[in-house]
C-alpha cells in the first residue's frame, strides 16, 4: 500500500521557550538563535522531494517553514499552506505564564497538568485526549491527499508530542521519554490503516542542542 512520507518539524526557538513561558495558542515570533534554526533546517532539507509544506498558522510555525519553503528545490512546495489544525494545545489561563508562576497560582491544576491527566484542560484550553483527536484528523486529512508523496508538516512540541504517541500507540497520559526540541526533523509514514515511527530527533543540522517542549 502507498505510503505519505511525513517530516515533522517543531518550530525554531523563541524568547517564551528560554523563559520557560507558555505559549500555547498565543502567536510568538522567533528569536535570532529560532530564526538561525529555521534556516538550518532549511539547508538540510534543501534536497528532499517535498510534494507540500503545511503549517500551523501561528507566526513562530509559518515563519519556520517559509524558511524550509525558501531552500526548497521542488517549486511546487514554495507556498506554504497554513492549517489552524497543527497549532499548539490550547493551554487557557496558562498561557503567557511560567511554569514556576501556574504551580503558585493554580497548584491543583498544575498537578493534573504535570500527571498528564488525559481529561485535564486549564480553563479556557483543550486536554490532552482532544489535542490526540485534532492532530489525528489534521495528519489524515493533509496526509490522504499525498500517498505515494512526501510532505512536511511544520508545529509545535504538543503537536509532535501526539504524533510520536500516535505512531508507537502510546496512551496520551503516559510519560514521555522522547525528545521534542526546536528544530529537529522526525520522520513517519502514513497510511489508512496506520502511522509509523521512521527516525525522530535529528539535530545533526543543528550545531548546539535546542530546548525541550517542557520549556514551551
């Protein structure tokens, strides 16, 4: 059966991932370092057959894949088109605060959060379970239409966190051992009837690591 190749990538850096803020829904731009992120990954995927570049159509995302769409050797994939599905998880009130501000303000919530309660939403947010159902919709409906076909898919550490599970069929409330930084390029096959893990994490084109999705 044909088979949609998937490179995911995470957004480049921005002033909220080194202050530990939550971005969520808020649209943030890149720093200097997120947009030097961008343009490396760019350069390293400057060669791939790339059918399409989707986005999220926050600024941090869309800016990250114009820069992918700007080294790109297939015309066809110049334009990026913006999805509102591969934004970030609504995070509510949390949004536009630490993590040291939410574990004052709102400690009960702030235990859900950090036990991963699959039913949690900050007031105003999305939980987990439907965060794992948005992005299970938006990969089967940019994917369907590319069979045979490699896309890439440009979002953010929520995102990509749901994608991983979603591929190795881990439960949304289990805890996470894999890597989601700025930057990297992740790998999957898409089908009908699957999704499956093909290579995650590569920071080869990346001179210095980037920071974890904890720090978004």
């Amino acid at each position: 059966m044909s088979a949609t190749r998937i490179i995911a990538v995470r957004h480049g850096e921005t002033a909220w991932n080194v202050d530990t803020r939550i971005q969520g829904q808020i649209d943030i731009d890149l720093n200097d370092r997120g947009r030097w992120q961008a343009e490396r990954v760019g350069e390293a995927l400057a060669d791939e057959a790339i059918t399409r570049i989707y986005a999220s159509d926050l600024s941090r995302a869309h800016a990250t894949a114009q820069a992918i769409a700007r080294k790109t050797c297939v015309p066809e994939a110049r334009e990026v088109q913006l999805h509102s599905g591969l934004r970030e998880r609504g995070f509510g009130i949390f949004e536009g605060q630490t993590h040291a501000e939410i574990a004052q303000q709102w400690p009960l919530e702030n235990q859900r959060w950090k036990q991963r309660d699959p039913h949690f939403a900050p007031p105003g947010g999305e939980t987990p379970e439907q965060l794992r159902e948005r992005v299970a919709r938006t990969l089967a409906e940019l994917a369907q239409p590319h069979l045979g076909e490699q896309i890439v898919l440009v979002a953010h550490g929520g995102v990509l966190d749901m994608l991983y599970r979603l591929a190795t069929q881990q439960d949304v409330g289990a805890p996470r051992t894999w890597e989601l930084g700025n930057a990297t390029i992740n790998r999957l096959l898409w089908t009908p009837d699957a999704l499956t893990l093909v290579g995650w994490a590569d920071t080869r084109h990346l001179d210095t690591g980037a920071l974890d999705e904890t720090s978004t």
